[in-house]
C-alpha cells in the first residue's frame, strides 16, 4: 500500500480568491456573505449568499477553453492553478507523467437554464453554440481541468450532494493508496448563481437573518436558523509518497483516514448513526484514538438539526477527548460540492500556520454544543492531526483525517 | 439598403471580437478557416454570431464553398440585403 501524501492545494472562495486571502480570513474571523438583492427579486425567501467575484480568465486561457466552463469550472481552473504552482507541478511534467483528476460537483443550473432560455427563444438548438453542452454537463469540471492541464490519468466527476469534494478526495487516496494511481487533481466545485439554489431556498432551508448577514451562519449556536449557500472551489493534489520525494516536492499533509457511510433513512433529515460510522472508519483505518486528533473541522451549517445530529455523533465518537472544533461554514456559508474540498484546504492553512480558526457567531450553545470543544476565537495550537466531516442530501458522510507532514513520520 | 463596406466592416468587427484574432489579419484573400483558427465546433459558434449580428440563420453546410473572407462576404451580404427587403 501506498502512502498519500498532500503536494498541492489551492482555493477560490467568498474568504479570498487565493490561499494567502483566505488564511487572514480565516485567522480574522472574516465572514465571506452578504444580502444578494437579485435573489431576493427571484423570489427567494432569503437573500443572503458568499460573495464570490466572477473571475476574467481572457489572456490566462483561449477561447476554446473559456466557452466550455461554467462559472464553477472557472473557480476550479483558478484553485488548480494555484495547486498545481504550489507543488511545482509545470505543464510539461504533468504532460509527460500520468496524472488524473476526480473533483465532487453536483450541479450545473445556470448553463441549463440559460441554454434552455435560448432554445425557447429561438427555436433552433445550434444557437446556444459549440460551448454549452460541455457547461451543462455535471462532469463539467472535470472534462474541462483534464482537457486545459492535459491530465492523463483517471478522470470522472463525483455527485454526493454536500459531500462530493470530501468523497473525491477519500476516492484519490484511495486509488494512490492502491497503487493504480500516482497523482490525482482533487476538489471540490460549487457554482454560485441565484439559479443554482433558489429550490434548496424552498425547503426553508436558508438562513432568514437577513438583517446582519454576517451573523446569520451560526453553526452550532442556540439561535441559529438555517445555512447560507455559498460557493467557489478547492483543489488538493494527493500523490504517492513515492512520486512526491522522486520529484522533490513540498509535502502539506499526509491523507491517513478515509470513512464513509450511508445514512439508509429520510432523504434530507441527518441521522446520529450514519456519521458515527464514518468517524469510526476513519479513526479505524488511521489506526488513531480519538484524543489523538487535535482538531475537527466540522460538517455543522447552522440549520437546527443537522448541527445537533452531529455534535451528538462527535460527542459519541470523542466523548471526554474533547478536542478542538469549529465549523469554517460561519464565515464561508456553505459550499455544497466544493465544502469538502475547501474545508481540507482550511484545515491545512490552520495546521501549517499552527491555529484554529474561530467557529464565528457561536454566541449561546444548545444542549448538544455545549458538550463540545468548539472555539469562538481564533486560537494558536499546534495541529498535529486534522479531521474534517461532510454530509449531504440522501445520508451520505465522509470523513477524511490528515497528518501533519514532518522528518518523523517521513521515517 | 446598407453598402457594402459598411457590412464587411461589421462582419469583421464581429468576427475579431468573437474569435480573438487580430484585425490585421482580416484581408479578403486570407483563409477564413485557418485565421480564425476555426475547428468543426467553431463552426457552430459562427452561426451563432451571425444570428445575433445579422438576424438571419445560417446552415453550417452552406460553409463548405468558403473558403476566403471574400467568399465569406459574398455568402453574407446578399442575405443581409434579402432580410432588409422582407
């Protein structure tokens, strides 16, 4: 079996466009949503959403190549940039070496319906042009990173509902792990639009708290009242250890749990037993005790009762251990597809630069908070070993855990 | 009823916005494909433009006999002048 290790990761999110934005963000307690009037037009119940800037990708990549991404594939174009120049990764090597790509998205809403709107309109299918039906295809990330990186490997998109990013990664561990692979892109992407989210708003899922909108996510918090959709995208490049060393390049992390489990009940109601397995799993296959994790970057996305369900799962799991939690979504919003990604990547600025980052607007805990560790403000800490949960719609949890990368365990 | 030059000079503003080439490039006699770097998909995209420039629809077959801008515009401004007569 191989060893996987983290050579690469990179975002694009609400918190900033690049990893050095996002880290002060994240050690600041900076909130990434604001009050989007269109959605409010739209007929949206509520208004709010992560902020995150269009980005203008002409003179960085061709026609061709522009007019066959959507706005996610454009936020994941941008992460795996910055990954990819973080672990020296050039054109030329991952041209000449086998290299893949599994990224978690679940949804392509603004390309359909705008295709759609053209195909109404003009009665004539050719006129929403050559680019559109590689937009509106859920695999739409990952055609369009393998087809720009020239990516050789293995190449498929994961739909997991809220857990994708997090299943795309524990997927390429798992096939480096296994020896068919020996670097693989990972991510997550999470498109951003006011069509992509507008029937998730009509579950009465969002957050109301129109008023301050940087205080609306409160995971964990008594008062909290619903999550607040948000996007962008996030890419860890995972590679064997074997691959990393032979090309000298800087290590972030080793990957050494993968849990998952079905939840096997309600279609959007959390159970307490599902994520219990996926945290065992981990932990099992980690070979770690649960005081051996210093820190856990929770699913939590402030609705009332997917919150509870897992602060009951990390109180059974973790009981007196006790270690250190906060949920990044009380600045990001939640980033659906790309959050399992993306909560990786944070995960990793906060062990690099040896912090936690504050789980913000946790004011008044419930009577299931209240039996966890979960940090209001930023706090320095050595993190040796990282956990970090994601669930989604159909009872699906992942659980992936990571290792600080030194001399010692390199031995 | 427009001249002309009025029309190739729209068509080449279109056609320099759309497929990101350089003006100078655009002469009559230069190949219409290889300058503007067109691949079978791109074809698709050159209907579209001229539907949203010109308002009339275009078949990509009627493409084959075009091969200079020249032809491009002999193709293109009679049905410009045709669409202004209906």
């Amino acid at each position: 079996m191989n060893r996987v290790v983290i050579t690469g990761i990179g975002i694009y999110s609400c918190i900033g466009k690049n990893l050095d934005e996002v880290r002060d963000s994240l050690y600041e307690g900076h909130s990434g949503i604001v009050l989007d009037p269109v959605r409010k037009a739209f007929g949206y119940r509520s208004g709010l959403t992560g902020y995150v800037e269009k980005p203008n990708l002409k003179g960085m990549l061709d026609r061709r190549a522009r007019i066959t991404l959507p706005d996610q594939g454009e936020y994941a174009f941008l992460a795996t940039t910055e990954a990819m120049r973080l672990a020296r990764l050039d054109p030329d090597w991952t041209e000449k070496h086998i290299f893949g790509i599994i990224y978690g998205n679940d949804s392509t809403a603004k390309s359909v319906i705008e295709a759609i709107d053209i195909m109404r309109e003009k009665k004539d299918t050719m006129l929403v042009g050559s680019g559109s039906v590689f937009q509106t295809m859920n695999s739409t990330v990952t055609m369009n990173l393998a087809t720009i990186f020239k990516l050789r490997g293995i190449n498929f998109t994961v739909s997991a509902a809220c857990a994708s990013g997090s299943h795309a990664i524990g997927l390429g561990y798992h096939f480096i792990k296994t020896g068919l692979e020996a670097s693989i892109v990972c991510g997550g992407a999470q498109e951003t639009g006011h069509y992509s989210m507008g029937n998730f708003d009509a579950l009465s899922a969002f957050s109301t708290h129109e008023s301050e909108p940087t205080k609306a996510s409160r995971p964990f918090d008594r008062h909290r009242d619903g999550l607040i959709p948000s996007g962008g995208a996030a890419t860890v490049i995972l590679e064997s250890l074997e691959s990393a060393q032979g090309r000298g390049a800087p290590i972030w992390g080793e990957v050494i749990g993968y849990g998952f489990s079905s939840n096997g009940a309600h279609i959007s109601n959390p159970t307490v037993e599902g994520p219990v397995r996926a945290l065992r799993m981990a932990l099992q296959e980690a070979g770690l005790r649960p005081d051996e994790v210093d820190y856990i970057n929770a699913h939590a996305t402030s609705t009332p009762a997917g919150d509870s369900s897992e602060a009951r799962a990390l109180d059974e799991v973790f009981g007196s251990a006790r270690p250190c939690i906060s949920s990044t979504k009380s600045m990001t919003g939640h980033e659906c597809w790309m959050a399992g990604a993306s909560e990786i990547v944070y995960s990793a600025l906060m062990m690099r630069d040896s912090f936690v980052a504050p789980n913000i607007n946790f004011e008044e805990p419930d009577e299931d908070s209240a039996r966890l560790n979960i940090i209001k403000k930023s706090l320095g800490k050595d993190i040796n070993v990282f956990l970090s949960n994601s669930f989604g719609f159909g009872g699906t949890n992942s659980t992936l855990i990571v290792r600080k990368w030194d001399k010692l365990t390199a031995l | 009823m427009k001249n002309a030059d009025a029309i190739i000079e729209r068509i080449n503003g279109f056609l320099v916005e759309e497929f990101e080439v350089e003006p100078s490039r655009i002469t009559p006699e230069a190949n219409l494909k290889t300058t503007l770097e067109l691949d079978s998909l791109d074809y698709i995209d050159l209907v579209v433009v001229i539907e949203s420039h010109l308002g009339f629809k275009v078949k990509p077959e009627d493409f084959q006999g075009i091969v200079s801008f020249q032809d491009f515009y002999n193709y293109v401004i009679p049905r410009v002048h045709t669409k202004e007569l209906v």
